[in-house]
C-alpha cells in the first residue's frame, strides 16, 4: 500500500529553489541597475571631462595697429568668449597682453603673466623692460629674461595684423615651470 508523502523533504528543495531564485534575480536587478547608471552617471560628469577655453581659436582683436609704437609696449585687455562644461560667456575679460612693435614693423604680443608664480608683469619706461614686481624677474623687449627667477621668458602669443587691427589668440599657460604649457 502506498503511504501519502509526508512533503517534509519537498519543503526543503522548494525553500533552496527559492533562495536560488532570490539570488538570480537580485544579481540581475543589480546588473540591469548598473547597465541603466553607468550611461547617466557618464552624462552627469559630462561637463567635468571638458578643458575651459579661454578665447577659443580664432584670433581676437585687441588694438588697432596704429595704437601699437616701436619702443613703447601697449598694455591691451584681450575681451573674448570663456567656455567650460557649464557655462559660456561671451564679452568676458580674458586677461591681457603686452604688444611690442619692432623698429621693422613686426608685432609681437606676450602675456602679461609671469611665468615664475603668476604676478602681473609692467612696463618699466624708464628702464625700458617688463618687470614682475613679486620677485624682481625683468624682461627684455623681446621677452627674454635678464634677471631674476623666472624659470623661462615671458610667453608669447600669436599675433597677426589684420587690415587695421592687431589679432591675438590668447592662451593660458602654467607657472613654475621652465616648459611653455598651456592650460585648458
């Protein structure tokens, strides 16, 4: 004769495929979870992975070529677009430059910036060269240095003369160091 099943053995089975089963779909949850994060978390720091740009690549006007005299730099403020990850301004002050015309015609432009810590570079009429008032570096017209700790000349910028304009491209460039890098 047969005896009923006590299911005492079944309940087991059953309790370990459920166990089972709440593992499975656990792990699927966090994977389905993660596929659906990663992408939002990489739209989401979007904005961090992008350099700020000062100026963009086209050159900016910063003085008409008449203004710009052999022997006397012109300090000029470079007005532009700045644009990061978040944000972007046009009509901005980006900095300045110093622009220096040679007795041939040529004009050059350089950064106000000392490349030794950051302090603003001037002009020195009497003595006729920049000068870091922070630390005592001087420059000549030509931008190299002829005392103090500058690590490297002054950094000069691309400039053209276009028609009646000087164009700058402005960039930033890091200090402290004897390589001219840009920054962003």
């Amino acid at each position: 004769m047969l005896q009923p099943h006590s299911g005492s053995g079944s309940g087991a089975v059953v309790a370990e495929r459920r166990g089972f089963l709440k593992k499975v779909t656990a792990a699927l949850t966090a994977i389905i979870g993660a596929a659906a994060a990663i992408p939002g978390l990489g739209f989401l720091a979007h904005p961090l992975r992008k350099a700020t740009v000062w100026g963009g690549e086209e050159p900016l006007r910063v003085a008409a070529a008449r203004d710009v005299k052999p022997g006397e730099p012109l300090r000029v403020d470079v007005v532009g677009q700045r644009r990061d990850g978040w944000l972007r301004l046009d009509r901005v002050n980006l900095g300045a430059c110093w622009l220096v015309r040679s007795p041939e015609g040529e004009v050059r432009a350089f950064s106000t910036v000392c490349p030794h810590l950051g302090c603003g570079i001037d002009w020195d009429g009497d003595e006729k060269k920049f000068v870091c008032p922070c630390h005592g570096s001087d420059f000549d017209t030509s931008g190299r240095v002829l005392a103090g700790p500058s690590p490297r000349a002054m950094d000069e910028l691309d400039a053209v003369i276009a028609g009646n304009d000087v164009k700058v491209r402005y960039r930033r460039f890091r200090v402290a160091t004897s390589k001219k890098e840009p920054i962003g």
